[in-house]
C-alpha cells in the first residue's frame, strides 16, 4: 500500500524544516529563493498534492476563492498566488489553494471538494478548462476566470499575457541583436495556449525580418521545465545545426539549456546567446544571468480576483484581459557584430 507523501517528507527531501516548508507552502515568506526552488521541486518528486485550507478570521467566517494550480514545481505560482491573495483580502475574502498534477480525476476531486466548502468562485490557472470541469462548476452555478490560459470552447474571462506577441518581441530582440540563426525550445506540441502560440510568434518575427524558417530549429518538448530544456536543447546539437542563440519558451527551460551548454563547453553568451520567458527569481540566479521576456504575474492574480468579483455581481458579464509584457536585459544575450 504506497501511503501519500506528508510535509514532513517534502521537508526532509528538500533539507529544510517542517516549518520552512509551511512558509513556503503558504507564501509566508522569510526564505531564500534556492530553499524555495528545493522544496517545490521535492513536492514534484514525491507527487506531493497540496489543498490549503484558509484560517477564518476570529471574529468572522470569511468567504472564500479556490484556486486550481495544475503543478506546484513552477516557480510562476509563488507571484501569481501573492496577487490572488493580495486581491482577495482586498475584497474580504480569503483563498483556498488545490495543487493538482494536471490529471483529469485528481482536478475533479479538487473542484468538488471546493464546491462541498462551498467557494464563491474559482480561478484556473495555466491549464485547459475541459468539458467536465465547465460541466462541474456550471452545475453548481460558480463563476470561473482563466488565469494564463484562455478557453476557445467556453465563453469563459481570463487574464493572460498573449503568448503569441511576447514571443514575436522575444525574437525581435534577438533578431535586432544582430543573430540570424536562432533556435526555439518550446513546450509540448499539443499544447495550443503557450507552446504553439509562442512558436507562431518566434514564426512571426523571422518572417517580418524576411529571414528563413528552418524547420530543425523549431524544438518542441514534454513542457517547460528544467529538464525539459536540456533534452530539447541536446536533440538540437544532436541535429548538428549552428545557431548563435536560443529562445527557450520558459525560464526553467532557458536554465536547462544554460545546464547543457556548459556540459558541452560551450561559453555563454560568447559562442551562444539564450533568452528565457517569464522572469522567474532563477533568472537572476543563472550564470551568466537570464536575458527574459517578462510576464506580470503579480498583476494577472491581482486581476483574476477582480474579474472573478465582477462575475459574482454580474454573471453574465464575460471578458478577457491581456496584460502586456516586456524584455529585462541581463548576461545571457550579446549583440552581434
């Protein structure tokens, strides 16, 4: 019989304290960013899934938002949680947090055990909003807004940055920097909402530049971890392909391929430029530090809350929000002669 993972095992993996890693957990703060990293990484590892139950206030019972993270390792949801909660109390709320794995059924449990509570409105995070989820939450008539993703099938608000302009932008840095042969390490092929919007955008800005497509340039992956990024960065070498830099379509990855690179002993950026996506506190953990395309993900939970509020007052009021993003220049990309 395999016995579910406790936070004391998360701790012990990750060579922190019980209470370390309770702050953590609650975005408490009073830690380091490596210890951080350690501890999501041991959640991943162990299969750690995670429902934070909010204290009521003593002299009040407070309404409550769910919040549905698809995985804990991204290093994304420590910002975007800091606004959701920031916004919630701001309205008299407080947030209860499902970390699920991306699987249909472990998704579902946790949106019932939601609407058991009940909560007054759910935000999704970064993940397809499937028919049985839409199905679960229409039912029990609670409100949904997307965070980092957006739904073609349902009529449902999001906030999102649009992952087909930042990488376009992302490109046309490089481009300007004065590379011509640039690879991009994306995510999954199947995924609609990141990888191939972000594909589409790195299309997008070779052809404004009237530069040419090649095909063997264009890596996709499993997703956007760290690992992810090493394994699509070595099938890119083993395609024995030259090319002065890389966007990778996600921090983790950008850290992956930085990993590979200096396996191969390739120096960064004097042989190979690498641009990340997100700005994520690794980025400035990097060496050399990451060059980003940077994605306001404080705001988008501030947003989200907002939104989800005016859906509570008004139902049938549906809208998207699309927060711009910007490029922060670091160590990890140089200009070309």
């Amino acid at each position: 019989m395999n016995l579910k993972p406790t936070l004391k095992d998360v701790a012990q993996k990750a060579g922190v304290s019980v209470a370390t890693a309770s702050r953590i957990l609650n975005a408490r703060g009073g830690y380091h960013p490596d210890t951080r990293a350690r501890v999501l990484q041991a959640m991943q590892d162990l299969g750690y899934v995670v429902l934070h139950a909010p204290e009521p206030e003593p002299s009040s019972k407070r309404p409550i938002l769910g919040v549905v993270f698809p995985k804990v390792a991204s290093m994304l949801i420590q910002e975007a949680l800091a606004g959701l909660q920031q916004a919630a109390h701001q309205h008299g709320f407080e947030i209860l947090v499902g970390h699920t794995d991306g699987s249909l059924e472990r998704t579902l449990t946790v949106l019932r055990t939601f609407l058991d509570l009940p909560v007054k409105g759910v935000v999704f995070a970064s993940e397809i909003l499937h028919r049985e989820y839409h199905d679960l939450l229409q039912k029990h008539q609670t409100p949904v807004v997307l965070l980092s993703a957006i739904s073609f099938q349902f009529p449902v608000p999001f906030v999102r940055c649009d992952d087909r302009r930042a990488a376009f932008l992302a490109t046309d840095f490089l481009i300007r920097k004065g590379h011509r042969d640039i690879a991009i390490i994306a995510g999954a092929r199947s995924d609609p909402f990141s990888s191939t919007a972000r594909v589409t955008g790195y299309l997008d800005a070779l052809l404004h530049h009237q530069l040419p497509v090649q095909e063997r340039h264009i890596v996709y992956t499993r997703g956007f971890s760290f690992q992810d990024g090493k394994d699509g960065f070595r099938l890119l070498l083993e395609r024995e392909t030259a090319v002065s830099a890389v966007f990778a379509c996600s921090d983790e990855m950008a850290a992956g391929v930085l990993s590979v690179a200096a396996e191969h002993h390739m120096s960064v950026p004097e042989q190979l430029s690498v641009m990340g996506y997100d700005n994520l506190p690794l980025c400035q953990m990097t060496h050399p530090t990451l060059t980003t395309v940077a994605q306001p993900f404080v705001e988008m939970g501030q947003q989200a809350v907002h939104l989800l509020m005016e859906c509570l007052h008004n139902p049938d009021g549906q809208k998207g929000l699309d927060l711009g993003v910007h490029i922060i220049e670091r160590g990890s990309v140089r200009s070309l002669p």
